[in-house]
C-alpha cells in the first residue's frame, strides 16, 4: 500500500465515528426551557429577594423553601404549608402526587428539640402524602431567613410522575 494511502484510511473509519447514523441523526435534541414561576403573593421573592419561588426545566419541577406560615400551633403551620407547597407546585403544572423530594429545614438547638419540632410535621405529611412517599431530608438549623419560621420546606416534582407509581416497599 502507498504510503500516501494510509492518512485516508485512517481518518475515514475515525470520521464515520463521530458521523451521526439512522433516520433521526438530523433531528436536534430540543434545549429544555426554564420557566419561572411565582404563586399569588409570591412575586416580590421574584422581583425584590432576586429568586424564583418556582422553576420548571421541562417536566422538572423546583420549589424553592417555603417559609412556615402564620398558624395557631406549629400541625396548623405544617398543614398551612403543604397547601402552599400545592399552590405552588400548581402554578408550574404538577401536584403533590408528583413530588420525588422534599427537604425540610427545623430551627432546633438539638436532637431532643428537632425531634419534637418535627412531629407535627411528620403528622401533617401523613395527611398529605397517603399513597406514595417522595424521598426525604429533614435538617436542623440554627436560623432560617424569615425571622418567625420554625422551619422551611423546598421540594422537587416530575410532572406526570405521580399517575402511576409504583413500590416494591408494602405499605405500613
């Protein structure tokens, strides 16, 4: 063989590599929009504070932490703010069926005071979340950013996730 010969050889097979194949090797992967959303009442997080209170990537869904509200005891407070967190899971196109992740934030000095600030939490998600359960993380702080909360919840959803879950896990 031609020593001349051997470049083209070698670069045909290494550009059929990278060469796209099939019918759909023209198609482009679509680029995911980012969508921002802010329930009612919710804009100035937005415009003032310079974040979203919710953002949607495709069927992805982000829920910023939501503040406890104003309540009578804090299972009052717990159940006020899984509404909220259905207000705004709603304003992006999902529902709490759909939620994959929560992330709790309890202001506790310890373990004995997180343990008890958390109850009334835990009983409100029951009343809440009854089929199947998004993963959890539940933290203890030292401060949240509203002054008054006692603790903060964010949560991540799949739209459409929650039509048919299933478990391997048996219900308790």
């Amino acid at each position: 063989m031609p020593k001349s010969l051997l470049p083209l050889l070698l670069f045909v097979p290494c550009a059929a590599l990278g060469a796209p194949a099939g019918p759909h090797a023209a198609t482009p992967t679509p680029t995911p929009t980012r969508e921002h959303f802010a329930p009612p009442g919710w804009e100035g997080s937005y415009r003032e504070l310079h974040y979203s209170p919710v953002v949607r990537i495709g069927d992805w869904v982000i829920v910023s932490g939501i503040p406890t509200p104003d309540g009578a005891d804090d299972e009052a407070k717990a159940r006020a703010l899984f509404v909220e967190l259905r207000k705004h899971l709603r304003s992006a196109g999902a529902d709490l069926d759909d939620v994959v992740e929560l992330q709790s934030f309890h202001v506790a000095r310890d373990q004995a005071e997180f343990r008890e600030r958390i109850a009334p939490v835990l009983k409100a998600h029951r009343e809440f979340f009854k089929g199947h359960y998004p993963a959890w993380t539940a933290v203890a702080v030292s401060g949240l950013y509203s002054k008054d909360a006692t603790f903060e919840l964010r949560a991540e959803a799949v739209i459409g996730s929650g039509k048919a879950p299933r478990a391997t896990i048996g219900k308790p």
